[in-house]
C-alpha cells in the first residue's frame, strides 16, 4: 500500500513535466527585472545583462542567497528520469509540479538544496534528487552619492560592491574606502575598495542583496606615509585604520627601510603636533599598531648604504681590464690596477688617465656669467676666477706611475663610477702649425725642438719661430717651447702663424723710430 502513493507521485511528475517546462521558462522571463528605459543606470544594466549569460566569479553555495528570478535545474533519476528548470517566483517560492511548493528565498544555496532533497527523500524512495542552480538572477540596487550615473542599477546576484562601482563610475574626490552599503531592516555595511584592490581581502568587499542602498559619500579625512615603503603617498582614512593597515596601503616596508626608529606624528590639536616613536616588528606582531586618526603621518626612513657597492672599471693596458669594486673611503688607484694583475709591457706608465664618474649636477651663476663674456670685457681678476673654475670643473686627471710609487701620498682615493685608463706607449711628437710637412715624427730622447720641426720639413714663411708651444701630454699643459728642457714622447708642438702687420702698424713703427733719432740728435747737440 506504501508504494502506491510514491508511484502516482512519480506519474504525476511525468504527466506534468513538459508542461511545467514550459510554464518554467515563461515565468523565468516575466520575474526578470526590467531595464528602464533611457534611465541614468541604463548602461550599468546593459553590463548585468550580459553577465548573467557568463557568470566569472564560481558561485558559493554557502554563500549565495537565494531570491526571486533564480532559474534551478530539478533532476530525477533512478526509477524514473526527468528533469526540469524551475524559477523561483516573485514571492520567493520554488514550485515543484506535482509535488508542491518549496519557500527557497532568503536561504543559501546549500541550506535550499537541503531543504527540498530532505523533503522529498521522504516520498520518492529509489529516485536520485538533484537541485543545481542554473542561471543567476538580477537584482536591483540603488545608486547614491559621489558617482557619476546615481539611481536604481540592475546586477547579477553574484556582485560585491567593487562590481556595481567599476573603474571611472566615481567622481573626482569620492570615498574608495568608507562605501555605505544600506540594507533592509537597518543593516550596515562598509566596503573599502582602495584596501581591498591592495590587498585582495574579500571581506573588505562585500556581496550586494537585493534592494541594497550604495552610498558613496566625499572623502574628507586623510593619513599620509613617506619614506622606505613601496608606494609613499597620501591615503584616505579608512575604518579601523591602523599603522598595520597604512603598511599595507602603501604595498609594506621596503627591504632597505629601517626596523626601528619610525615614527607617527599626528595632531593633539589642529595645529600642534606630537611624535611617537614605534618599531616595524612590533606593527607586524601587534605589540604597538595604534589606530589611525585624521592628518596622521608615518615616516619609515632607509637604511643608509643599504646594498651599496661602489665601484671602479680600469680599461686599457693592464692585464685583466674590468669593473672591480671598492671599499668606500679605502680603495686606491694603485689597489685597483693590483686586482687588474698590472700592467701590460707597452703601457704609458707616465700618463694614466682617471676620469672621474660622479660629477655635481649644481650650477654655479658665476661661471654662468663670465663664460658669456669676452676677454676684453673681463677684468684681470674676473679671467684668473675663469681659468681657475674651468680647472675645477675638469672630469679626467693625469697620474704618473713613477712619481707615484715615489710618493705615496700621489695614490689617490677612487670614488664610485671612476673609469682609470691606461693608453699604450705612443713613441712620437706632434708637429703641427706653420711648418712645411705638419705630422707625426718618431721620438728619440734628447732631440731638440728645432731637430723635430726640422724633420717636419722646417718652418713655412709665415712661422712665428719665438713663439713656438708645446703642450705636454702628461699634464696637459701649454708651455713655451723655451721653457721646456726636454720634449717627451706624446707632446704636441705648436708653431704659430706671424701676426700681419698693417700699413698704420708699419706707419707707427716709423714714427716711434724717428722720434727717439731726433730725440738722439737733441741730446747730442746739447
């Protein structure tokens, strides 16, 4: 006798099961909200719309809530098979035809598949019972504040608050981190969207229900950090904001920031302001993380010379060129060519070149000032101020190896970025100017500086012979050709052109040697 009730139960399903489809279907598009035509949040329920389709967010039956317009997939298999898609109508109840009516609204999804497998366990003995979610229904929820298209919104079931505020919906100066989600019956709730973009903490982010109010108000009150984090910056207060929390706002302590010595600084009064002192180990392990209060600031300093590693490249003839590293305030020139191995045979021990990396980005308006201006319209002192900051502002420097190993105190300290290059040994003198064959000639110690302008084929018409230079290549420098006692392999000598004399200079020659014959011829007669 127990049976018979469970069969006609099972032929009153099959009877019904093509018509309840149908009914099914039909009452799944009439419970879907509509779109307001033309309404300022037409667009945002044009986005839902097409969501519902491709829900991305895998749905959790322990949290999802159940309500009106869902669309389930009832399965009957065993002795009889079948299966149907039931809404969930506008009073929040599934109807199972045949069976009866289920109320489903306001409970999860697993409390709802519960509820109906239990039920019918009871009566339809041998029959596999499966409830499944098949489509995700919309909601409507209110838009207010700073936002840009404030109103009714219509959005998948699924959506948290970061969804029905997407990138640009806010305007300028609204709250990220103090969004009011009003519910029915009086219920709060706050969303922190800047914290949870940050962090990825969904319960700063929480799901929306049908009829939820979101209110964006204006951000009025802010916290600031500067210093060793990873993103220093001016931050909204948040709720229960906390110095653990700005951390992680401002993506955490960089490696090189220092564990102690930090410091808040916030306002006793509106303009007085005190400074607490506190540890980044203590933040992390809760021993000292105080909340936050409007116009605090945080400054994590940096570990000075934190992975600094000063360095210097020496190229040229040694005999393992490269970048070697220094210890600051110790490493010397004579320390880096003995990393190098030393030098090769042919290096020019008497000129080895230190340019100089690290140079002052500083302007000086002195400088800036005579550099525009002409000899003439210098005075004399104005030219030696000119000369002397043009040799501050040299970037190389020359060092002779033997005078260095003969005074110690020659070994100059290398600083970070320093490039040492050793040229080989250039074995000639340049000729250049007016002679007759200008050119490089090959050098032989002791030989005079008339010998080389000789082997350069002697001077031209227009040489100036009395104001031959020579510039030395070690130093640099311009010495007349009379001054120097020997000329060394690399130098450079300059034969100047003779200045033209003009008809008025030759006139005042003239002049000036007629005056002192008559001034001769007065004295005599006298």
């Amino acid at each position: 006798m127990n049976g018979r009730p469970r069969l006609a139960a099972l032929q009153a399903l099959a009877a019904l099961a093509a018509v309840g489809l149908v009914v099914a279907l039909a009452h799944a598009q009439a419970t879907t909200p509509p779109v307001p035509p033309g309404g300022p949040s037409a667009s945002a329920a044009a986005r839902a719309a097409s969501s519902t389709d491709f829900v991305t967010v895998p749905v959790d039956p322990d949290l999802y809530v159940v309500g009106p317009g869902d669309l389930f997939q009832f399965t009957l298999s065993g002795r009889v098979s079948r299966s149907e898609v039931l809404p969930v109508g506008p009073e929040g109840n599934l109807v199972l035809p045949g069976i009866g009516l289920f109320r489903l609204s306001g409970l999860t999804l697993t409390e709802a598949r519960r509820h109906v497998v239990s039920r019918l366990e009871a009566e339809l003995r041998g029959v596999r019972i499966d409830l499944q979610l098949s489509r995700v229904r919309l909601m409507r929820v209110y838009l207010t504040g700073d936002v840009k298209e404030p109103g009714p919104a219509q959005v998948p079931a699924t959506s948290r608050v970061s969804e029905a505020l997407p990138a640009g919906a806010l305007l300028e100066g609204a709250s990220r981190r103090n969004v009011e989600v009003r519910r029915h019956g009086g219920t709060r709730v706050i969303g922190d969207l800047e914290l949870f973009n940050r962090t990825g903490s969904y319960t700063l982010n929480p799901f929306l229900q049908d009829g939820d109010i979101v209110h964006v108000p204006t951000a009025v009150e802010f916290i600031e950090i500067r210093g060793a984090v990873a993103r220093d910056g001016k931050y909204e207060l948040g709720p229960a904001d906390s110095l653990r929390t700005l951390l992680d706002l401002a993506g955490g302590p960089l490696p090189s920031a220092q564990a102690d010595g930090c410091l808040l600084v916030r306002f006793r009064t509106p303009t007085e302001p005190e400074s607490l002192w506190f540890q980044l180990p203590d933040v992390f392990t809760g021993k000292a993380n105080p909340a936050l209060r409007d116009g605090d600031h945080v400054f994590l300093f940096f570990t000075s010379g934190f992975h600094t590693l000063e360095q210097a490249s020496v190229y040229g003839e040694v005999e393992n060129p490269g970048v070697y590293p220094l210890v600051m305030g110790q490493s010397r020139l004579s320390h880096v060519i003995r990393a190098a191995h030393g030098f090769l045979t042919r290096a020019d021990l008497s000129t080895i070149r230190v340019f100089r990396g690290a140079r002052s980005a500083e302007t000086d308006p002195e400088f800036e000032r005579l550099i525009r201006l002409s000899r003439a319209e210098m005075t004399d002192s104005e030219y030696e101020i000119l000369q002397a900051k043009f040799a501050a502002r040299r970037e190389d420097y020359r060092v002779d190896w033997f005078r260095l190993r003969q005074s110690p105190e020659l070994d100059i300290l290398l600083r970070d970025g320093d490039i040492i290059r050793v040229d080989p040994l250039i074995a000639s003198v340049r000729v250049e100017g007016e002679v007759r064959r200008p050119g490089i000639v090959e050098f032989a110690p002791r030989r005079t500086v008339d010998a080389y302008v000789k082997l350069a084929g002697g001077y031209s018409n227009r040489a100036a012979g009395s104001k031959v230079r020579i510039t030395r290549a070690v130093t640099g420098q311009s010495l007349r050709a009379k001054d120097v006692q020997e000329v060394a392999p690399g130098d450079l000598i300059w034969v100047p052109e003779r200045a033209d004399k003009t008809i008025w200079q030759h006139l005042g020659t003239l002049v000036a040697v007629t005056a002192q014959v008559a001034t001769v011829i007065i004295a005599v007669r006298r």
